[in-house]
DNA sequence: ATGAAAGCGCTAACAT
DNA sequence: ATGTTAGCGCTTTCAT
C-alpha cells in the first residue's frame, strides 16, 4: 500500500508552493496558465487526490448528505434511495446512508451521527412510530412524508392521491367501497384514509363506512389479511377496496384469487405508491403513483441548496393514477 | 447555528489537559477513576462528539465503507443493501453509498472518490457489463458475484443452484426445459446457464438444447419477451421454464397469464433469488433462494475485519429451494 | 498518570 | 500572482 500523495508531493515536483497547488485545484482565478497546466500536468502525472479529511477539517463540509430510511425492502424507500444518491451525485455529493429499520429511537442515534460526520444535511424518511426529535439544532433536516417543526417537509399529496384514487372507484360506479389503511400511528396512513372519506361522505352521506375501514400494516401480509376479513366477513361485501399501498393491494389480489373472486370482474382493487411491481402481478394494478423523483430532487436541492429555505412551508407534489386492469364497473348483481 | 464543541472545551472545563480527554474518549487505559468519572460527567453536560474529520485525518480511517451498487431498484439489491448497512452498524461502522446505475465505467470512478473518502473498504456489486477495475491498489474491494484478480470475490453458487432448481424440475419429471437466461455478458448469468446446461446433458444428452435458451435482460420486461418467443414459437412447446432471475419469472407468470396458459398445471416455472416478491405473486413463485444475508455479512466482515483476508479463495454460499405454487409435474398431453 | 507539543493534509488570510 | 503560515480538532509520542 504506496502512500497517498498529498498536495506537497504536487507543490514540490510542480516547483511551485502548496498554495499555488491549492488553489489550481479549487478553481481559483489568480493563477496564470502556464503554472496551472504545469501543476494539473503533475496532478494527473501523480494521481493526485485532494484527501477528503482535510478538506472536510478545513472547510467545516465535506460534500456528503445522509439519508435516513425506514427499510430498503420496501420498493417506494428503495426507489426514493435511488433517486436521491441520483440527485446527489448529480451535484457532487456523496450520500451516507442509514437505515433506521423502523425503529424510531434509533433515528436520532443516527442523526447525531451523521451531524458527527459533517453531512451538509440530512433526509429523513422518518418510521411509521411517532417521533420527537429532540433538539434537532443545527442540523439541516429534511423531512419526508411527515411534519417535523422547523424543518421544511416534502411528501406526495396523500390526501388529495387518496381521494382521487377513490374518486375514480366510484366514477366506476362503486358505493361499496372498502379502505386498506395503514397502521394507526402513521402520519401518511392518516393522510390517505382522510382521503377516502373525504369521498365517501361528500357521495354516500348515510353509508356507514366504520365496518369498511380496517387498519393493518403497509406489507403484503397486511393487505392479505384485511382483505381476507372484509371477504370473509358477516358485513357487506365491498365491490372495491382502496388499499393504501401497493404492497396490501397485492395482498388483497392474492386473497381474492384464493377464494376466486375474480378482480376486476367481481372485486375492484387500488393501490397507492406506483412501486414497480405493480404493473407486474396479474392483474396489473391500478394504483394512484407517487412523484418519487420530484420528491427525492426536491429533498436533495433543499439540503445542498445554499440559501435557508422556508422550512415552514411544505412541499407537497400531486399523485398521479395510473390505469391498469384491476379496476371495473361493479358487476350487477 | 451554536459553535460545536470541541475537545479542548471540555479540557478545560473539566480542568485537564486535552490529551487526557482524549485518553478517556478513546478508552485509553492510563487515566485515573476520578480523572476519568470527571471528564466523562463534562462530556455529558457540554453533550461533546468528537470530530469525525478530524479523527479521520489524524488516523487516517474512519469508520466508513463504501458500497457500489447497480441499482437499488431491482429488490435483490436492495435487500443486500440494507443487510450490509445493519452488519455495518452493528459494527460501528457507517456506509457510504453509490449506484453506479449499470454503467461499468462509472464504478472506477466511484471507488476512486470512496477512496479518497477515506472509506475503509468497498463492496463492489459490479454492473453486468464486464469491467476491468485499472489500478485497484490500495483500496480494500470485496467484489460480490464477480471475480477481480487480487480481490475477495463473495458469492452465491450460482450454478449450483441453478443445477439444483433444473433438477427440481426433471424431478417432477419434466424434460422440455426451457432456460431465460440472462444477459450474455453477465456473469452470474452465464454461471446460472451452465447449471442448466449441466442438468440438461446429464439427463437428455440426445436433445438440442438450443432452441430452448434465450438471452433477455435480468428484469420483468425480458422474462415476458422471452417467454412470449418460446410460448408462441414453432419449436417445440417447453412444460417447464427455468428463468435465471425472480423479475424474469414473474414476466413469464405474466406471459402465460395473457395466454391462458395455466401455471403450474400447464406450465411450470421456478426463478432464481428469492426476493421478497416472489412470495407475493399469484401463483406463489418457486425458487431458488439467494443467502443474501450472508453474502452481505461475509462481505462486510471481509473490509471490516483487521486481518488481511485471503483474497485468492472465492467465498460462496449455497442457495436454497423455496417451494411454492408455480411447479407441478408435466400434464400427459 | 498526565501535560505539552508535533503534526495529519488542506485552505485561506496575509504578505510580498 | 505567488509564497508563507496559521490553524481546523484530534491522536499520539515524548517528557515529566
């Protein structure tokens, strides 16, 4: 293992000082040509690369974001990961990444970590669990889907996605209509399900919507079971079900397959996210998609952005329904 | 934005030199109870972290490895991320991450700016495109499905795997088996195709393979490409396909689906890597298990661990079966 | 056991 | 325009 060369290594076969070296490599303008391509020429020639430490002792930065996410198993986390390393990179900055595993008291273990490190700023994608972030001081946060004080917030429009994706269920034609909610602590699981009674009260004011709600977890096992209570169920059965994932969505086609209902002939069935696999299970889902790539730019910009952004008014970007073949016309029955 | 504090603000706080502070942060042993009760009671109070860039500079690590990966949007991937990233954590050590988005060219770069990151080590998920790392000296790289010359090369067995899920299908007793295999270039790809191949020529030595493999990409979009080529083909109809990626089986679920061909009694279909997904379809998908979670710890170990390790000797991991639905024997047509 | 002091490699302020 | 130099905050000899 050669040792690394350092900027003296450059000064010295460039001829020239440290401070010439330096300021080449930052783009100073006081430096004639000649001497800056003689000292690139020496930098190339040795492979030179500015050593990430000093810089970062130095300037007090480092051109690095941390990004905090709940799990990457969950497609919608792993394609925001994606977009924001993307974004990030784009800009010159490198991303630390961590993931919280859902529990919430660890995400300011994490944090304090990262401000250890430098990161200009943090994402968080905070944990479906409530959390108060204790003296977030002097860290610049950006939080997704869910509203910290003092930090700006981005997230998708869940309520108006949800109640434009129950919309198009009864445009269908559809009065009974069922809702997946999330798990009852999670800010976006409370968001989507005002959604869908926002709809359902303004269409069927006198429909008694308590037994067609069930709450249960984001996950495909959740869908799949909520779904096998509302099938199974002594109620009446739905003709459709807004899930408020894409992941219950499936776990509600996979419970309607194995009682043979089929969908979309005799059961409707929405998603929301707009994960990848939605279009590939059999139906394809139709499900109410979420701007992962506006939200992941619009988090980033604001973290490397230079000026202090507004952090008191959020970013809220529309949802977009994207047709496939899981939703019908109620069949008459 | 308050002034962060430092170590020489606890020193003289607690009334000591800054060497000693240092010593009891870094659990050096010579330092007296009460000294030592004294400065930790400071560190509390003036809530002190230390420095990471300074730390880094000064020792010359930090803490930190990097990961390259293709893209976190295929679920394989993205499971391996978060199990390296808690195997980091768990051993105090924080991941720098960067998506190389499959360009080939780009990982040498990345490596390069995690090395002057001072990262510790790097676990490299190559592109599928070959590549030939110039110049990896110096970096710790533990390369995962891939071989590099002079770099620990952590791996599944593919083709042992591939083998074994082949063998699962003639065991049912199929013989028309057809292979999606994947990409050409692709490594892991052509070790998977050689399983098949094995299985094929040890069992049906007088049949023509040929018409029965089709390259197509490792996603959704290949699997149903190829799988329409093969279903809707003059050659002979396969009872079985053996698709070298989960997304590629689901694209095949997905193409008999449209043809009303029924799985498994029809046809069967296994995959390969186990993501979670796979449990999800309809119906369930076999296949063949990648042991992600050690494949991720060995690789993690691997940077982190003090000892230099062998790098000559591969370090691979059997797959396991996962049965679920999509198998069955062959109809008597 | 503890303090003093020398840097780690770099940037920026200050000379020239 | 360029060289010189003082730190950034820490770890680690080297004295004591």
């Amino acid at each position: 293992m050669k040792q690394r060369t350092t900027i003296r290594d450059v000064a010295q076969k460039a001829g020239v000082s440290i401070g010439t070296v330096s300021r080449v490599v930052n783009g100073h303008p006081s430096v004639t040509e000649a001497r800056k391509r003689a000292v690139l020429e020496v930098i190339a020639e040795l492979g030179f690369q500015p050593d990430a430490a000093a810089q970062s002792l130095r300037r007090g930065t480092n051109h690095t974001i941390g990004v905090i996410i709940p799990d990457l198993r969950n497609p919608y986390f792993a394609e925001l990961m994606q977009r924001i390393e993307l974004r990030a990179k784009t800009r010159g900055y490198s991303v630390l990444f961590a993931s919280s595993d859902e529990q919430a008291d660890s995400e300011v273990a994490l944090i304090t970590d990262l401000v250890r490190r430098k990161v200009e700023g943090v994402v968080l994608v905070p944990s479906n669990r409530a959390v108060t972030i204790r003296n977030p001081e002097g860290v610049r946060l950006v939080v997704v889907d869910r509203q910290i004080a003092g930090h700006p917030f981005v997230a998708a429009d869940h309520r108006a996605g949800a109640r434009a994706a129950v919309e198009h269920l009864v445009s269908l034609g559809h009065r009974h209509i069922a809702c997946i909610a999330g798990p009852e602590n999670s800010y976006v699981a409370a968001e989507r399900l005002r959604g869908y009674v926002d709809v359902m009260t303004e269409h069927f004011p006198d429909m008694d919507i308590a037994d067609y709600v069930v709450y249960t977890p984001f996950n495909y096992d959740g869908g799949r079971e909520a779904a096998a209570g509302l099938l199974d169920g002594r109620g009446p059965m739905p003709t459709a079900v807004f899930a408020s994932s894409d992941t219950q969505a499936i776990g509600v086609l996979r419970a309607a397959f194995d009682r043979k209902i089929a969908v979309p002939q005799q059961l409707s069935v929405i998603g929301f996210d707009g994960i990848p696999m939605s279009g590939l299970v059999t139906p394809g889902l139709t499900t109410m998609a979420q701007p992962v790539a506006q939200i992941a730019d619009c988090a980033t910009d604001l973290l490397i952005g230079k000026d202090g952004v507004d952090a008191r008014e959020p970013f809220i970007f529309p949802c977009t329904l994207v047709l496939r073949e899981s939703c019908a016309p109620p069949s008459r029955a």
